[in-house]
C-alpha cells in the first residue's frame, strides 16, 4: 500500500467496522512507526482489498483484512492470507496468529480454511458491540506460500 492509499483504506474502515475503525490518524502513525505490511489489491484502478500484519511482540499477527462488499466472493481475501502466511514463512515465524469476532461466520470459515485453530476466547473483547473474540493460530509451514489450492 502507498502513503496516499491510507485515506481511502481509513474510509473503507469507517463503512466496514463501523465504531471499531481505524482513523485515518492511526493508520498514518502505524504506517509510518509501526513496522507492519500494509497491503492492498487494486484491479482496474479500482481499490478493493487490503490486509495490514506484523509482529505484535514475538507473535507474527494478521491486524486486519478486509475486502470492500462488492468485491467479496472472489477470492480477494485468500490472495491477501496466502501473502500474509508467505511472509510469516519468510520471517521464520513458527506460527501465525489473528482475533476474530465469534460472531464473524466469513472471516472464521476463511481463517479454518487455511487451518487456522481455535486457541481461547477474549471475553467481551470488542466493544462497544460488546462480542467475544477467539484467537486463533496455525503452525507455518513452507507449503503455505502456495495453499491452499483455489
Ligand atoms: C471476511 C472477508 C475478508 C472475506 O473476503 P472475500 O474476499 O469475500 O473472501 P474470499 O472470496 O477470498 O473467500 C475465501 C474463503 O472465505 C470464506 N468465506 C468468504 N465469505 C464467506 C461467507 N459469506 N460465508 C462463509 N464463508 C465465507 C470461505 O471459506 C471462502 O472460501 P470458498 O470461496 O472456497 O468457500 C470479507 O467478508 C470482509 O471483508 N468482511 C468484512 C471485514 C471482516 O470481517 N474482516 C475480518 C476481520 S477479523
């Protein structure tokens, strides 16, 4: 992602998450003092996904990923999962590790599909929705880089 795409990325956060978004103003400090990858998907000019990870201590972590709605269904995300676990493998993270809304049924069915399992629950951890988060990890391996098969 370029420095001028965050202002779109901080409007699509707004219109998906609603009062859990991040601001423009935070997207711009982590950008530049974070230490993440910031990545996005541009088809035809058009902007259409992006997925934000990196470390969070000595966890290799997917922080966010989302895919703007009229281009769900299309396999957007799974391009942006398979960089992300390409990249733990490249950092010779053993794991890779994410939060999800109990209650988020697409995100969960994608995070399984790449094996991703259940570690333990956040109580209440989004707020104000006021909704359970589940960690979730997998083991990297090299295979990742390229599965799973679309
Ligand atoms: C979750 C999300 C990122 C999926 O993006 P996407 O580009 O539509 O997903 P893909 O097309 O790459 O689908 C990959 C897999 O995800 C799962 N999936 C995606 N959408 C799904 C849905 N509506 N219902 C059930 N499973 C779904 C499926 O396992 C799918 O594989 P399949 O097509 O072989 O069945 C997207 O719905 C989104 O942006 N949601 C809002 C933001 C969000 O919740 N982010 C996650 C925060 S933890």
């Amino acid at each position: 992602m370029a420095m001028s795409e965050l202002k779109w990325m901080s409007v699509q956060e707004r219109e998906i998450f609603g009062a859990a978004a991040w601001s423009l103003a935070l997207v711009t400090d982590d950008f530049a003092y974070g230490g993440k990858r910031y990545r996005v998907i541009e088809l035809d000019g058009v902007l259409v996904a992006y997925a934000v990870y990196g470390y969070d201590g000595d966890a290799f972590s997917l922080m966010n990923i989302a895919v703007i709605e009229s281009s769900r269904g299309q396999g957007h995300a799974r391009v942006l999962m398979r960089d992300f676990l390409a990249e733990a493998h490249s950092e010779q993270a053993r794991d890779a590790w994410l939060e999800v809304a109990v209650t988020n049924q697409p995100a969960l069915a994608l995070y399984r599909s790449f094996g991703f399992e259940d570690v333990r629950i956040r109580p209440r951890y989004y707020q104000p929705e006021d909704v359970d988060a589940m960690v979730m990890r997998v083991s990297v391996q090299p295979s990742f880089a390229s599965a799973p098969a679309e």
